[in-house]
C-alpha cells in the first residue's frame, strides 16, 4: 500500500525530520532565552543567502540570549540556523530552499491566461444549487444535492461547466510557459509525469477559500470528528490518466484529512474508483473484507468527497480512454497531534473497529463460558444435596 504523500519539494511527505550527525557533535549546544525580550527590533535578512527565511529569523529573534541581541546580522544569523539545524535537517532545509526558488520563479514570471480563476468567485464558478445548500447550512439542505452511494463516500455536482474549461486551460498554459522556459516541473507525486501542482502557480489562494467557504461546511456535518475548527494547509493538484499520461494509482492512502475529487474531463469508458476500506497506519496493508469493497464511476463534472484514509485507487481506462481530476487535499494539523496520542484504537479504522468486535465477542463468549462451568457446578451440589 502506498502512501501519496506527495514527495515534491517542498510538499507534505511529512517524515520526521533527521538530525544531521553534524549537527549532534556540535558543541557546545547554542540556547536560545526562554523569555522574549519584547523591547528589541528584529533585524531584515531578506538580502543575506541563508538557509532559513528572513521571516523565521526575524521572528524568534527576540528570544536571542543577551549577548547576541547586540550582535551583527551575520552573526544573529548563524546562531540561530545552528539552532534551528538541530530540528530540522540541512537536507530539508535546501529542499525547502529550491522549493521557494522555484515558486518564486513562477509566480514573478508565469502570465496567467486566466486571472479570474485566481480569486474565487462563487457565482460564476458554483452552481446556484451547490450555493443554495451551503449557504443554508444544514445536513438537510446538503442532503438534497449530495449522495452517499456508500458509507463515507459523499457525491455531488458543484462547478460550472465553464469552471472546467478554464482550468484545463490555464493547466495547458501554465505547461507550455515551462516548457518554453525550460522549467522542470514539480509533480505531484513520484510516479507523475503528466500532474502538476496547482498551488505553486498561484492557484492556492482560490483553493484555500474555496476550501474554507465550501468544503468545510459539508465535512463539518459528514466528518465532524476529523475537522475541528477549521482545515489548514491545502494541498490542489491536476492529474491526468490514461494510455498516453500517466498510470493509475493502485490501492493507496493520501496525507489528508479528507479529500475533494473532482473529475473535470473523461474521453473513453473505464476508470472506475474502487473503494477498499478506511484504514489508520498500523492496518495499512490489512486486506478489505468484501462489505468494505465499492465501485463507482467517476462521471464528468462530478465531485467525491471522502477520508484520505480510505484506501482507493483506480481502474485503468479503455485505451483510448483519458481523465482529468483536480484534487484537493484537505488537513488538519490538530487531528494528526491528537491522533498521535490515540494509541489502541480509531473508531474511523475499520480494522480497529473489527478487532475490537473480535476481541469483546471473545471476552463475552469467556464470561459465558465461566457462567456455565459455575451453573454446572452448582446443580451437581444441588443434586448431591437431594440424594
Ligand atoms: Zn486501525
């Protein structure tokens, strides 16, 4: 089983960071103050090549120990990377580095075709429909436009045809602008040739609202348990399937919450999404048992909304067959701490769920067993009692 934890720079693959051994050497270990000296003004280091922003630094440069606040940038400045190494890798720190380069590039250069795609507008990119129901609120509203033809699995229509069209479009310039600027770009994942991120060339911004107007409200009332007070740091892609782009994913997990699927252009039949159980980290590579099995077919224009947990992938199409998606992952950094803590069991695994069931129907069948043997028991001495 895999995990689409995108793997790009920069993107959500979300291992712990490695201390360097470097950096596990070094002595003596430089202390930042546990107070902040709230009189000082934090200096600039925007025009410096360093490895962490200027705006990391200037922020935790309050908590400098006195001997440092009075010192030049330069200085400042390595004393607090040293610090900042020891949690983070300087591996990760490059990663993080080329990966602002690179969406620096973009956005100071890339000529959108379409600049109104880049804010979103409810009303020329939602359905009245969809606005209707969320703007109402309520499980009910949601009810009459969304399906559920499985459990946890929520379908809808929520964009304008014209939504669609100007979005492959604006992919199909942002690809050709690359290639004309021989910019290698960043993929969503390892296995994509053909996928694009659509956050790094400005289309975060639209996704986040979009996220936060539109989609929480829904997962609010269909997930409550996995949204808290609010998503944070969306993740959108474009992916594109078929003969001629790239393979299908297999069975696989995404680093989300919850995820918005959105097909945006079908050619061909073929494609379906199968289903096969939610499943926390510890039962990844459990197999479904055959009620957590389901199939559905992607039609155009269509919207699914499920768990990142819930173990998916999809159909190869017809040869001629080709798909388009936009993806949108949905996070929750809060979830995940909690989640860290909730070590036995999840109620949204089934895995868990099952093993539970399991074990209280063997501890239920042990109390019952007892029973009897002191039932048996008891009518012997009640019977030896008689005679
Ligand atoms: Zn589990």
């Amino acid at each position: 089983m895999t995990v689409d934890g995108d793997g790009t720079v920069g993107g959500g693959d979300h291992q712990p960071p490695v201390t360097t051994a470097a950096a596990t050497t070094e002595m003596p270990i430089p202390r930042l103050s546990l107070l902040p000296n709230n009189e000082h003004i934090s200096d600039n280091y925007e025009d410096l090549e360093l490895e962490f922003t200027s705006a990391i630094l200037r922020s935790i440069e309050k908590y400098l120990p006195m001997d440092k606040l009075t010192a030049n940038r330069e200085e400042k400045a390595k004393f607090m990377s040293d610090i900042l190494c020891k949690y983070i890798s300087r591996g990760e720190c490059s990663k993080a580095k080329r990966y602002k380069n690179y969406r620096e590039r973009i956005i100071s250069n890339y000529q959108p075709r379409f600049r109104e795609l880049y804010k979103l507008d409810p009303e020329s990119f939602l359905l009245p429909t969809f606005r209707k129901a969320i703007s109402e609120n309520t499980e009910e509203s949601f009810r009459r436009i969304i399906s559920e033809p499985f459990p946890g699995v929520f379908v809808f229509e929520m964009f304008q045809p014209d939504f669609f069209e100007k979005l492959l479009a604006e992919v199909e310039n942002f690809r050709t602008w690359a290639h004309e600027t021989k910019l290698k770009i960043t993929r969503p994942n390892k296995m994509s040739k053909f996928g694009v991120v659509l956050d790094d060339f400005g289309l975060d911004i639209m996704l986040t609202q979009l996220m936060e107007d539109f989609i929480f409200p829904i997962c609010k009332v269909f997930f409550p348990k996995v949204c808290g007070a609010m998503f944070d740091s969306p993740r959108g892609f474009f992916i594109e399937n078929g003969e001629d782009r790239d393979a299908e994913l297999g069975f696989h997990v995404e680093d989300s919450e919850i995820t918005l699927n959105v097909c945006l252009s079908k050619q061909g039949e073929g494609g379906e999404i199968f289903f096969a159980g939610t499943r926390c980290k510890k039962h990844m590579d459990i197999d479904p048992k055959p009620e957590e099995r389901f199939d559905y077919c992607h039609i155009l224009g269509q919207a699914i909304l499920h768990r990142g947990c819930h173990v998916h992938g999809a159909r190869a199409a017809t040869t001629s067959g080709r798909r388009a998606n936009m993806i949108l992952w949905c996070r929750n950094s809060l979830f995940r701490e909690m989640q860290t803590y909730e070590k036995e069991f999840r109620d949204w695994c089934g895995q868990c769920v099952h093993e539970k069931k399991e074990k209280e129907s063997q501890s239920l069948a042990a109390k019952r067993k007892v029973k009897k043997k002191k039932r048996h028991e008891f009518a012997k001495v009640y019977i030896r009692c008689l005679v």
